[in-house]
DNA sequence: GCCTATAAGTCAGTATTATTGACATATTTC
DNA sequence: GAAATATGTCAATAATACTGACTTATAGGC
C-alpha cells in the first residue's frame, strides 16, 4: 500500500527549491495565522508534473533541464544576445556555454554577429529548433488547456493573476511586459531596433 | 559593466525542468490553439520566487534544496519510513542517505525504530527541526497571505483548484487525500496504526 | 589611430545533487 | 533455519552549477 503510493515515475529531483532571490526572512509566523501547508504542497505537486511534460520530451532529444531552459528563453525573445540570455537564466557564462554549445552544435540553436555590434552574438532558434521548442510548448499548453477545461476558461484568468502576484514584485512589471504583448506570437526582439543597421 | 550586470543574486539553477512522469507526447499541437506562453513562463517565475523564500532561509542552517525536501515532508508525514520518504523524493537511498545524515547530526531529524518492525526507521522532527520547518512553511505562507490580500481571499480556493487540476490526474486523489485531511494540523502518520504496537 | 571598456569564449578546479551497482547487517516471515 | 525485506554503505559516475583567471574581438572615447 504504501509501495503503490508513490510509484509513479522515475523523477528527477529539482522541485522543492530554487534560485535565492532577495527575500528577507521577517520572522516566525506572519501574524498567527496557520502555515498554508495545502497551498505549498500543491505549488510543489503541479509545478513537478508541469515540468516533467518537457523533461520527458526532451529527454528523447538528448537535452537536460539546461537546454530547455535555453531553447525556450531564445524561442521567446529571438535575436537576445548572450548576456541577456544570462540575465533571464541567472547563471554563468561558463554554465551556460556548455549547454549553448551543444544546442548549436545539434543545430538547434543558432548565433549570428549583433546587427549594431558584432561582438554580441544574437541567438535564434533554427527550423529544426523551432519545432523542437513548439512541440514542447505545445505539451505544456495541452495541460493547461485539460485543467480549463476542466475548470471552465473563467478559469484562466485566476490561474494568470495568480501566478503573476506569487513572483516577486520588483519582478513582476518585467515579467508582466515578457509576457502579455508576446504571449501570442513570441517573435519582438527580432523586430525590435537592435538587430536592424 | 558585465560584472554588475549578473550581480544580482546567486542563483541556483533547477527550474523550468524537473522530474520525467508518465507524461506521453502526442504530436505536435493540440488542436491547432497556439500554445499558452504565457502560463508557460509564468509557472516558471511563479515557481521560481516561490522555492527562492525556502532556498534563502535554508541556506543561512547550512542546508540544501534536499535537505529542504526531507525536512518538509518529515514534518507533513511525521513517522515515515525510509522507504516512504525515498517513494515521495523519488530519489535513490543512496542520495537520501547523505542528506538524512547531515539533518540527524544537525539534530533535526530524529529517526526510532519502528513500533511494528523494527527493521524500519522511521523520521520524525526534533524541536529544532520542527521550528526550522515552521519557519520556512511560515515564510512561504506569506507569499501567499500576500498573494490573497492583493487578489482577494476568494482567489485562493481558485488557487488551489487550477494547482489541483494541474497535477497528474493518477496522482491527484493521492495528493489531495493528503493535502485536504492534514492541511492545517499535519500530524496524521503520528496517530495512524503503525506506530502503534 | 590608440587605449580602454565591453562581449564573449575558454581553461581549470570544485560543489551539490543526483545516478548505478554491489554488498553488508538486522529483522521479519514462512 | 532460510528467504525476503528494510536499511546502510562503498565506489564510481553524471548533470548542473560555481569561482577565478585569462584570451580574443570589437566598440567607443580621446
């Protein structure tokens, strides 16, 4: 009983924990109230099926969490150069080279010189990327799109509002300007005035 | 210039990817809707600033992302077993091992024989390790009070409904069986038959 | 044109969290 | 008593990250 419990799948551990932001531990309790114990589980529960969508997916491609994170920031802002590609991943040139590398050399991922500077290097997806990436989107979508039609599209903009007040507040305009204007056609930057002469 | 520009935070790197379910891919879209980027990314954020309140307080006791896992669930399901806890991480014993370790050292676990078969150990948090887990479950708790006072408090049934629907429909009666009972109190396994002679 | 700053790439070493495989020990169950 | 089970442990490895130091190419100010 307890064996069948759990038994599932073979997960990978990631959940549960993540990047430290500049949150301040205030104390204790908030104010008396009970630890919303239900709400912290779910969070930990949903975002782990969530992701294990694109993790088994890409895992037939050969491609880690890393990858993923990589192929999915170029698709949505084609053209960003490395540095803000490290901005977005908060993490190392040196981490994000390995991982990079490999996506261009399975010719996912492609890098031409920066239009206004040819130092910077432009990242977009290749054909071959963009399949890749929309395959996984697709995947993720296609639960999002079981939960409301389960719940009914009033739904979703609950879960939307939601989401956005659960990020941090210095992060949430940014967050909010990434996300609305491009939700649909995800394709600004290759427009936007820096890959242009 | 590019120094400051990556200062911000150091950023452990684990989201936006996680463990591989039973997840199947069945082609490309769905039904030809476009793929909801929007939420895509914003489980992302979501999740991300949500793991980062545990992952900063935990860092200050020395403690690690696995150290957080064992300590949460030690205190939702007080008495389990090792072979439970290992179903729920999903990870080998082996890597438990290290991390159960540090936290029985550190004097926040405490392990006893098991009252029916005393080949079991089973996991319970000391003192110490309960305040520990109350602090990290208060500090996430305020993000949602946040949350809650912002959208209002009938969001939060809303919240937990699309979490809820978000999980694998073969895991989600499990999870809610152990989420809805134990919400608020959260010693259940203390009292079940098990540690009972 | 030169000098400095910047963007990116790379080399080397390390940490954390995970893995697989093999085997040891204590205890339960048949 | 023998087999199964729960746990612990040794050893080697992988993926993802980190810090520090250095190179190369290009941009921009003077």
């Amino acid at each position: 009983m307890d064996k069948a419990l759990f038994k599932q799948a073979d997960l990978k551990q990631t959940e549960l924990r993540a990047p430290r932001m500049g949150t301040t531990y205030a104390g204790p309790p908030a104010g008396g109230a009970e630890p919303s114990f239900d709400l912290i589980e779910l969070m930990f529960f949903a975002y782990r099926d969530f992701v294990a969508d694109a993790d088994h997916l890409l895992e037939n491609f050969g491609l880690g969490r890393a990858h993923h994170r990589v192929l999915h920031f170029v698709n949505r802002r084609p053209g960003l150069s490395i540095a803000e590609l490290l901005e977005i991943l908060k993490i190392t040139k040196q981490s994000l080279n390995r991982v990079l590398k490999e996506l261009l050399d399975k010719d996912y991922v492609e890098a031409r010189h920066g239009a206004r500077d040819r130092r910077q290097r432009q990242l977009f997806l290749t054909a071959r990327g963009r399949v890749l990436a929309l395959a996984v989107a697709n995947l993720q979508s296609k639960r999002f799109a079981e939960v409301f039609a389960e719940l009914g599209d009033g739904a979703r903009a609950g879960a939307t509002d939601f989401l956005l007040a659960m990020i941090n507040a210095n992060e949430r305009d940014k967050v909010a300007a990434l996300i609305g204007p491009r939700a649909v056609t995800g394709f600004p930057h290759v427009l936007d005035e820096r890959t242009r002469r």
